[in-house]
C-alpha cells in the first residue's frame, strides 16, 4: 500500500510543494488517500475496487482521525459483506484510528455509479457494460 505521506502535499508559502504529515493534512487531502487506499478493495464477486464500482458513499474523518464510511453493496443479499469490511477494515488500519462502514441503501446501487475505469475494469473481465 502506498504510505499516506507520498500521497498528501500541502503548499508551503515561499517553499516548494513539500509532503504534509497524515495529522497536518487537510480532511479533502485525507478522504482522497483514504479512497485512494480503499482501491485495494476488491468486491470478490465482480474482481473491481469498490471506490470503482461507485460503492463508497462518504468518506467522513473526525479530529482524532476516526474514519466512518457509508458504503453500499451491488446487492443488499450479499454474501460477501463481512468479508468486504473485513478488507476494508485491515487496508485503513493503518491510517485511522477506528473505522467504521456503515451499510446505507439509499440510494439504491445502480450501473451508472461505476466511474470509467470500473467499466474499464468490467470491460476487460468480459462484462458488457
């Protein structure tokens, strides 16, 4: 996994753009490495990333750098959804403090949430979409 210092810069006035510390890092900074890092998350069922395939609702980080995340699923019957939390839990542990997803179905999941490289990616597996 990529460290979250590689990923997060802050402008310096009359310095160059130098790496911000995770704790100095702006919460638009955070949340991007954050999904940047649930991009290791892959729903095992369609083999995408759920930042991809349009799952991940909100990304809502607290001072002491508790992440809670509203998160849906392709299909409210999955199968698969603790071991979804599970990855989500064990990539982000590094960056927060706790993390909690909370399961929201509204709005429902459709196709147009996948981003172009999740159809890229659906695309190449074979999928028509």
């Amino acid at each position: 996994m990529t460290n979250p210092s590689d990923l997060v810069r802050d402008e310096l006035p009359g310095t160059d753009t130098v790496p911000a510390t995770w704790a100095t890092a702006t919460d638009e900074q955070r949340k991007l490495v954050i999904l940047e890092a649930l991009k290791e998350v892959v729903d095992p069922e369609l083999m995408v990333n759920v930042v991809d395939l349009g799952l991940i609702y909100d990304v809502l980080i607290d001072d002491d750098l508790n992440v809670t995340l509203n998160m849906t699923l392709t299909s409210p019957a999955c199968p698969l959804t603790d071991q979804i939390e599970w990855e989500t839990q064990a990539v982000l542990g590094q960056l927060a403090r706790s993390v909690t997803v909370n399961w929201v179905w509204m709005p429902p999941w459709s196709l147009e949430m996948i981003t172009d490289d999740g159809r890229e990616q659906l695309q190449a597996l074979g999928f028509m979409i």
